[in-house]
C-alpha cells in the first residue's frame, strides 16, 4: 500500500476481544485475550492502515458495578458514567501495554495512547425510560428473574439459543458528538495509534452554559464507533465480533451469511428484523450509518478475519 495515502481505519472491538462469555474476567484472561486481539492490529498496521480502536466495555462495567454494590457499606459506590471511565483506563491501559510490547519486539518505534473519551447525547433520549444495553455476566432466566427481584436490576434476553441468554440491561442514549475527537485526530496525523471511546465513551450532555455533566448510561460502543470514525474522517469502519458474518434469517434452516451488500440491502435487512437489538442490530446500524455518512465502507467480521476482511476476502461488507 502506498505509504503516502495511508487508510484509516477505525476497529469497533466486540467484548470477546477482551473476555470471553466463559471466562471469569480475570486480569490474566482479559490480557490473554487482548494479546490475541494486539496480533490482528499489528498485522493491519504493516498492512499500512492507520488505526485507531475502540472496545465494549458490557463485561468490565457489569462486574465493577458488582464490586460497586457489594462494597457500598465500606466504600462509597461510584455511579455508572464513572465506572464507564474506569473501565475505560483498564482496557486502555491494557491495550496500550499489549500493543507497545509486540512493537518493541519487532523493533518499532509507534507512539501508542489510550484518550479517556466523552460522548455528548441527550437527556430526554428515550432509552432512559426503556433500557436496553446489556452489560455484565449472562445469566439463565431463574437466575435473571431472581436478580430482578433482588437487586432491581431490569433484565432482557438477548443471546437466543444459549444456555444463559439473559443480561442486565442498562440505558443506552444515542450518541451525537465526540468531545475528544479534535485530539484524536491530531493525534492520528502524528501517527499514533489511538485507543479511544472505550465502552462507547462517557455519556455527558451539554447544559445551558455549555459546561458538561455526566450521566447514567453506557452506550452501544458500535454507534459511538460510527461517530467517531465520522468525526475523524476514517476511511473504513471495521466492526469485530464472535462471527465471520452478519446473517439473515439466523438460527433457522435458511440462515444465510451476508458477504458484499449495499447499504441498501442491509437497511431492508434491518427493517425486516433480522438483526437482534442487544446483538447484531447495533452493529449494522452503525455500519449503514458510516457508509450514508460518507465513509468508503463499513465491514463486519470476526477477530481472527479482520485482515482477510480488509482485502476483501470474507466477512459482511457495506458499500453505497
């Protein structure tokens, strides 16, 4: 690739990048995972890409608002845009050492940061009165239900055809700007690459003196990923998840895996339904959206496909 007309690529990285469904979540397995994850992103940077990366973030801030509970009679519990930044400065810290190393290794020299993001989005949004963003461990229905009894919590299901289907689910506002973004990019053209709005960034709204106040909310890190990569002008938005492709009529006799499609065809897939709100949903509409928004094109894949992908060799690809 001409070194000149380096790409952009923002990497929206789905949580089994950093914990899978069966693990405990222990330091030791999030940085295996993420040693994992740092090979695929090494090997698209000697591709020639520019990149910057942002991760979900469901798994970290369920179980820290766990310890949050749990811990409220010794140590004050810290609300849920706070534990957004927290977790934010786990993964980042994560990624950030990971990624460091393994070009240490091959004797380069890439400046690597990890930028603690605010998303703005807006008070009233209706998702506040109807949560739907899962986070946390999974759960069988006895025990979502005793949970919900519990603890409050509203859960829903959202993984079918799993033995443990049901998550927490928390509110989750549409996101519509990056505070950060004029730092990221400038921090991109210095040819860094950028860990950036992790967990979909810290929910904040904008007051009447345009100061900035935070909110309860964790949001989808996929929508967020589109704003950001339209806000950084990126060329590619490449989506990664647990499969290879986005499917049509999925977990039935005609499933189908989508390859090359245009944005139209993928909005009358959405339409249709066949994308799960709390899964796949999330992801195309942030895909369709980056491509209308004018970017090249959007692609989602699995981890261990990304580089294929980006040749064009497999995974769902978006195109006007």
């Amino acid at each position: 690739m001409n070194t000149e007309k380096k790409k952009l690529v923002v990497i929206a990285l789905g949580g089994n990048a950093i914990k899978q469904a069966h693990e405990k979540g222990t330091a030791e397995e999030q940085f295996k995972n993420v040693e994992i994850t740092c090979e695929q992103l090494v090997k698209m940077n000697a591709m020639g890409y520019k990149l910057i990366i942002t991760h979900g973030n469901g798994p970290q801030a369920g179980n820290l608002l766990i310890q949050q509970e749990e811990g409220k009679n010794i140590v004050p519990p810290q609300p849920l845009d706070v534990v957004g930044a927290m977790t934010q400065g786990q993964i980042g810290y994560m990624f950030q050492n990971t990624l460091q190393n393994y070009f240490m290794q091959k004797g380069k020299d890439i400046p690597i940061t990890a930028v603690i993001t605010q998303v703005l989005v807006k008070e009233d949004d209706p998702d506040f009165k109807d949560p739907s963003k899962p986070v946390g461990p999974f759960y069988t229905e006895v025990e979502a239900k005793e949970l919900e009894k519990a603890k409050g919590y509203i859960v829903k299901k959202v993984k079918p055809n799993s033995d443990k289907p049901w998550r927490r689910v928390v509110p989750s506002p549409e996101p519509y700007g990056i505070v950060e973004s004029n730092c990221i990019k400038a921090l991109v053209d210095a040819r860094a690459i950028v860990i950036a709005s992790g967990g979909g960034g810290i929910p904040v709204m904008k007051n009447n003196d345009g100061t900035l106040s935070g909110l309860e909310a964790v949001i989808d890190k996929d929508k967020a990923g589109n704003k950001l990569a339209q806000e950084v002008k990126a060329d590619i938005f490449l989506v990664l998840t647990d499969v290879e492709n986005a499917k049509i009529n999925f977990g039935e006799q005609n499933e189908q895996a989508l390859g090359n499609i245009t944005v139209e065809e993928a909005e009358k897939y959405l339409q249709e339904g066949h994308f799960l709100a709390g899964s796949m949903g999330p992801k195309v509409t942030a895909a369709i959206r980056f491509v209308k928004a004018g970017g090249e094109k959007s692609i989602i894949t699995s981890l261990a496909n990304a580089a294929d992908a980006l040749n064009g060799k497999t995974g769902t690809i978006i195109v006007k």
